[in-house]
C-alpha cells in the first residue's frame, strides 16, 4: 500500500502541464482528458472557422518555393474545403504540382489580447482538382454562388478558374498559451490534447 501511494505520489511529479490534459512522461503521450471538457472544444474549434469566409491558403512549388496566399472558400459535411482559383496564379500552379496546402484561419488582431497567442486553427490537406463541368463542379460552383453572389457567375464563365477539393489530413487547433489540441476522428471534430513539440 505503501508502495503504490509513493509511486504514485512520483508519477505526479512527472507529469507536466499541457493546456489541456497532462503529459505523461512515462509513456510519452498525453493523459486523456474529461471527455466532455473536449467535445466542448472540438465544437469551439468548428464555431471558430464557421466564423470564416476566407482562408489563409499556404503552398508549395515543385521547386520547393514557397507561397502565401488566400482565398474564399466552401466547406461539406465531411470536412473537406472547396476554392475557386485563377489558373494565372502561383498557388494554383503550386496545387497542380504537389497537391499540397495548409489551410489557416486565425483570430483578428484587433480581437486578441495578445498578439503572440492570437487563436488559430489549421490544417494539412490533400489538394485534388475538380473536374470542370462535373456535377461535382457545378454543385460547388452553385453553392459559391449562393454564398459569394454574382461576381461567381463571373468566374465561373472565366476558362482559367479552376475549383480544389482539399482534404484535411491532420488539423490544429490553438486557444493560446499552452493549449493545443490535435483534431482527430470523422471531419477532424475531436479534439485530443497535442504533446509538447520538441525543441529544434
């Protein structure tokens, strides 16, 4: 009896604070945290990109460069954002070549009381065209159009204008100092805490 309260006692002092749930030293991974504490934040996460009519679009080149860009977007149930690019652009070239993007939405400035610990969610997605003239394309091009007005019907006229289904692989999701969780599970909507990074 002894025994087990004086390991315990050790097991506490080696676990050290992680913004939401408890690293575990012992098995490196983060202990679980109140189910219901997560779901809460699993759901905050989606309230804060529902907040969003626009993203922050990060891409790279097959040369490695690079770009920093954004655009209005569209989201389905399943999880997966849809944009609308010109074909004159460095980041959609960037999409055809590697089929890689970040996605990032991330708090005003004017809203944050810290500038170093602004909220932020974001995402690693696949990148796939979407056939023109499918009836993949013309739904997404149809609810752009509700949501963005006419100057989509402009676009959609336009030959250059390409439509990127992004499938998120891994998202993100940070409330500030020390409070990081990782979004797991159907469309990326658990929220799990994420260990510390190593340094370097």
């Amino acid at each position: 009896m002894i025994l087990q309260f004086r390991a315990r006692r050790r097991t506490r002092r080696r676990e050290s604070d992680n913004g939401g749930g408890r690293f575990d030293v012992r098995s490196g991974g983060v202990m679980s945290e109140d189910s219901q504490g997560l779901a809460a934040i699993g759901a905050e996460a989606a309230r804060f990109r529902a907040g969003f009519r626009t993203a922050v679009l990060a891409t790279v080149g097959a040369d490695g460069e690079p770009e920093a860009s954004y655009a209005p977007y569209i989201a389905d149930a399943d999880g997966r954002f849809f944009i609308c690019v010109s074909g004159l652009a460095r980041h959609t070239r960037n999409l055809a070549q590697t089929a890689r993007a970040d996605l990032l939405f991330i708090q005003d400035e004017a809203a944050a009381a810290n500038p170093f610990a602004r909220v932020r969610l974001s995402y690693a997605c696949r990148a796939e065209p979407v056939a023109r003239e499918s009836a993949e394309w013309s739904g997404v091009m149809d609810r752009f159009e509700r949501e963005f007005g006419n100057i989509v019907a402009v676009l959609r006229a336009l030959p250059d204008f390409r439509v990127f289904r992004l499938a998120p692989q891994t998202g993100r999701y940070v409330r500030g100092f020390g409070q990081a969780y990782r979004l797991e599970g159907a469309a990326l909507s658990e929220a799990r805490p994420a260990p510390p990074r190593a340094p370097g």
